[in-house]
C-alpha cells in the first residue's frame, strides 16, 4: 500500500512543483510522478542534512508532502538550469 501512497503523493508532488516551475505544459502525469518521487527523495536528503527534520510519502502526511514538493522544485530548478543556462 505504501508504494501507490507514494506515486500518488509523488504524483500531486510533481504537479505543484510544475505549476510553481512554470513548466505545467511541457509535463505529462507520468513525469509528474517521477519528478515527484525523485523530489522526495532529494528533498528528504536536504532536510535531514540542514535541518534534521524528515518526511516519508510512503505514508501520507503534510510534512513529506511539503517535504516532497520543495524537492521537486529544487530538482526542476536544477533541469532548467541545465537545458537553459537559467532558472526560471
């Protein structure tokens, strides 16, 4: 059960993380969902590593989806960075 918890968490995720990122349009559902759960992972790495707080989406909770979507945008950044030399 924790596994479809997490693709949808990652999913809702990566879709708040693209609306932030300006990049709703060029993304589909299944990009959604990995931005999403590769989020939560990075993000869950920064705030263990800066602020000793933690947040799974294997269980659904605000904290792992604050936790998740700050990861996705933090991850989005990182690619416009890369394909266009800014963030947008």
């Amino acid at each position: 059960m924790g596994w479809i918890i997490a693709l949808v968490v990652g999913g809702i995720a990566g879709w708040l993380a693209s609306l932030v990122m300006n990049r709703d349009a060029s993304m589909g559902i299944f990009w959604n969902i990995v931005v999403g759960c590769v989020g939560s992972v990075l993000g869950n790495w920064i705030s263990q590593t800066f602020f000793g707080i933690g947040g799974s989406v294997q269980e659904f909770s605000l904290t792992g989806l604050i936790i998740a979507v700050v990861g996705a945008v933090v991850l989005l950044g990182i690619v416009n960075l890369i394909q266009r030399g800014r963030v947008r």
